[in-house]
C-alpha cells in the first residue's frame, strides 16, 4: 500500500519556457506533464523544452498526445485512422528522442452515434495496437485515458475491454471523467483497472460533466478515491489537469500555483461538498 503523500505533485501545462517550469518549482510541484494542442504541436522545440525542464528542476512525467475530431484513432473510416494514427506516431518519436517515455492518448473523439459504437470501438482497438506497438520500440509506455459523455472509455467495462488488447497498454486515471449514468464510480474504477493505473488527471467537478475545478470546489469524495489509489499501491504523481485560475487570484471554483503542493497534502479533508464560490 502506497502513501498519498509520497506522490509527486504535478500539473498537466502547455508551456515549454523556463520562467513557467521555474515558478512551478518554486510553488512545490515537482512534476510535469506536457499538453499541447494540434494546432501548436508542429511549433514544439523539444530539445529547448527538455533543456528548460531539467534547468528548472521540473520532472517531465508524461506527453499528452493532441486530440480532435480530425485527429480521432477511432475513427471507422480507415483511411483517417490511419493518418492519425501516423500523425501520433510521429509525435511520440519526437519526444522520445528528448527522453519523454511516457504517452497519454484518447482513445476516441466525440460525439458518437449510438448504433456507430461498435465500429468505433474496432477501430480504436487497431490503432491502439499499432500505437502500442510503437511505444515499445521506443522504450515508452502507453496509457488510455478514460474519456466523458459518448467517447469510449467512460467507464471501466469499456476501459477493460480497450485495455484488453495488448498487456502492455497502461492507464491515465482522470477522475473528472466518470459521469453519472454511465456506471463507474471511482472506487469501482480503481478496484476494476487499479492495477495499471500509472498516472492520472486531477481537479473536481459536479459528476454531469467534466469541469476541471480546483480539488475541493465539486464534489469528489477525495478521501475515498485517494484511499481507494492507495490501496491499488499506485505510485504515480497526483497530477492536476486543470484546476487553476488564469491569473494568480484563487478565484472559486479554480486555485493558484502556489496552493497545489497544500492542496495535494491536505486531499483527504475534502470529503465530496461543494465549497461556496464566495469561499476563498
């Protein structure tokens, strides 16, 4: 059994500067992960970033390969399947040569009709396996992360049967992606894919939709779905993706910088309420 304390805390960022990796630091988070989107990738000086984040300190946990509608691995017309899964591979070669070995990938886009699901699925499962495949070659590891609404992966029965198509494949964990309706609770995610679960995306939310709120503004019960990580002997970084406000303010439902490192130690206290947005 692992101890939340121990994790790493990190954030899920687009920046490559210095000066940002550098306040991250000085804020207590140790760790990052890269998340860019398609239209900025080509624009990624990767041995700069890698330069950047080993002068500023700052761990490189993972890369978030980009996601949308043109960029979609599930995609059942084969053709454009394949450029995406193409397009993903030559991302993942890139940030592999500056020792990034570690690769988030969605494993579908949305919406997606009702009586077209199955299709998508098989696609998915082949990309998957080519992207998988790819990883291996490069040393890396790829996690599925757990997508919301008609995406697939919104609950553990499809996250099983994703993960089901290669033993090397890995989880993302995020915890403001388990909707209502659609059959998970946390605990029973981590109690079904626990033992693959390898890194996650952190902030809350008020379980109709993802809203990537600062812990502690919605209404994850944190006590449960950290005691239930600990229990699977998950080791990785409490990693927040979202969460933080756009200035250095902690304007409700969002935080600072500077309180994630507290955030992150103090995450048993906040037991599934909804803090007031007039609480600062």
């Amino acid at each position: 059994m692992t101890n939340y304390d121990k994790w790493i805390t990190a954030v899920s960022t687009s920046h490559t500067d210095y000066e940002f990796l550098k306040r991250l630091k000085d804020c207590g988070i140790d760790g990052m992960e890269l998340s860019v989107g398609w239209q900025k990738c080509d624009d990624i000086n990767w041995s700069e970033f890698r330069k950047n984040a080993d002068q500023a300190g700052m761990r490189i946990f993972s890369y978030h390969l980009p996601f949308s509608n043109d960029i979609n691995i599930a995609d059942p017309i084969e053709e454009r399947r394949i450029n995406a899964v193409k397009y993903q591979q030559g991302l993942m070669r890139k940030a592999a040569a500056v020792g990034i070995d570690r690769f988030i990938i969605h494993p579908s886009a949305e919406p997606i009709p009702v009586e077209e699901r199955p299709e998508w699925m098989a696609a998915s499962k082949i990309s998957l396996k080519e992207l998988v495949q790819t990883a291996a070659e490069l040393n890396s590891v790829l996690c599925i992360e757990d997508l919301p609404r008609s995406c697939l992966g919104h609950n553990a029965a499809e996250m099983l049967e994703l993960v089901a198509v290669d033993d090397r494949l890995r989880v993302c964990f995020d915890v403001n992606h388990l909707l209502t309706g659609f059959g998970t609770t946390h605990t029973e995610f981590v109690e079904k894919l626990g033992h693959l679960i390898v890194t996650t995306h952190m902030s809350d939310y008020d379980f109709i939709d993802e809203k990537h709120y600062f812990p502690g503004y919605g209404l994850i019960d944190w006590k449960e779905v950290v005691e239930a990580l600990e229990n699977a002997d998950y080791d990785g970084p409490f990693l927040y993706e979202g969460g933080f406000s756009p200035n250095d303010k902690a304007e409700a439902p969002y935080g600072r910088f500077e309180d994630a490192k507290w955030r992150h130690m103090n995450i048993k206290e906040l037991r599934g309420r909804m803090i007031s947005v007039n609480q600062q």
